[in-house]
C-alpha cells in the first residue's frame, strides 16, 4: 500500500488540519507556497496542518513530502470533479458530518472546540466536507466496482495463503479472496486514474516543507 492510499484512507480524521488552509489571510498573502495546481496555491502550512493532523503511528509512515503529494492530488480531484459538473447536495454533506463525527468519536462541541483552536469553523468544516464528498463521487463515478475475476486467480490467491495448510477448504473463504482480488484492482485503478489526471494538470512544486 503506497503512502498516498495510506493518506487516503484517513482524509476523513486529517481534515481538522486541511479544512483550516484559509484560517488566516485568506489571500494568500505573506504565505509560502509549496506547489501550484493549475494556478491554484498550496501553503506551506497547509502541508504542516494536513501533516499535524495525523496520528504519531500515521507519521511514522509518512513525510511532508507526502502530505504535500496528498494535498496536489486532492486538489486535481476537486478540479476534475467540478469540470465533469458534480454535485454534493447538503443531504450528502450531513451524512458525511455525521459519519465523521462517529469515526472521529467527537461531539459536535468537541469538534467546534478543536476548530476553534485551529482559528476555524464548522461552517469552513463543511467546506472542505463537501469537497472531499465531490472527490469521493468523483472516483465511484470514474473506479469500477465489479471486476471480472478467473477462476484460477482466486485459487492462486488461495494456494499462496495460509488457508491450505491451516486445512480451512476455499469454499469456504472464495467470497474473502474474491472480495480482496476486488479491493486490490480497485485501488490500482483508483491510483492509475489519479496518476493520469496529474499528467494532464499543470503542477508546480516550489518546495517542500521539512
């Protein structure tokens, strides 16, 4: 699993750090910028908040320069999403706020507080919610979620398992390996997919924050 997937899979627990890129002179100016993407900024301490915003365990694994590809990768994301005229309506907006605040395990008080700490809001919050949902709709629309798997894919994947020598028969776990063989496939088209809209953008790395 690269670092960038790593970094995906906790965007929902890192947006304390990244819905706050606007918390302070919200023109940019007297702020470093890191890289540009098609003309957009990225701060520097919008790399250092995105970063912070991880766990010790998650930063043992990943670095500022990661962060920052993150940061670029989202922004591309977004841009695509708004150019193919995506929607995320308030409905899916709130259930995403609910859902974050469940796996964040925080009250909405909570939330305001560790935001405010952070010289943001919840309403800003919520800006860099239904940005993510956008990117999330965005990857459903462009990733399939069926693929065609072989017979003998699935028995390959089980005779390199500890399955047969743990005497546990592959009926009994096909529907795991098949559903694993299907994750696999989905994160390496989600990743050719992101990698392919980069190549068209125009990214500008400046500097990475150390």
């Amino acid at each position: 699993m690269s670092n960038n997937i790593i970094l995906f899979a906790v965007v929902a627990l890192a947006f304390l750090g990244g819905c706050s890129s606007d918390k302070v002179n919200p023109e940019g100016k007297g702020r470093e910028v890191a890289a540009l993407v098609d003309g957009a900024n990225i701060y520097f301490d919008d790399v250092n908040d995105e970063y912070a915003a991880l766990t010790p365990e998650q930063r043992a694994n990943i670095t500022k320069a990661d962060a920052l590809s993150f940061l670029i990768e989202r922004e591309v994301l977004y841009r695509q999403a708004l150019k193919e005229k995506l929607v995320a309506t308030d409905e899916e907006v709130n259930q995403e706020y609910t859902y974050f605040l469940l796996a964040a395990n925080l009250t909405e008080a909570e939330l305001k507080g560790q935001l405010d700490v952070r010289k943001s809001s919840l309403e800003k919050f919520k800006v860099a919610l239904k940005k993510q949902v956008l990117i999330s709709k965005l990857l459903d629309k462009k990733v399939p979620v069926q693929f065609i798997i072989k017979r003998e894919e699935v028995e390959a994947a089980y005779n390199s398992s500890m399955f047969p020598s743990s005497g546990i028969p592959l009926e009994k776990v096909e529907k795991n390996i098949i559903d694993a063989i299907t994750a696999s496939r989905q994160r390496e088209q989600r990743a050719a997919y992101i990698e392919f809209l980069k190549d068209q953008a125009d990214i500008l790395i400046v500097a990475v924050p150390s």
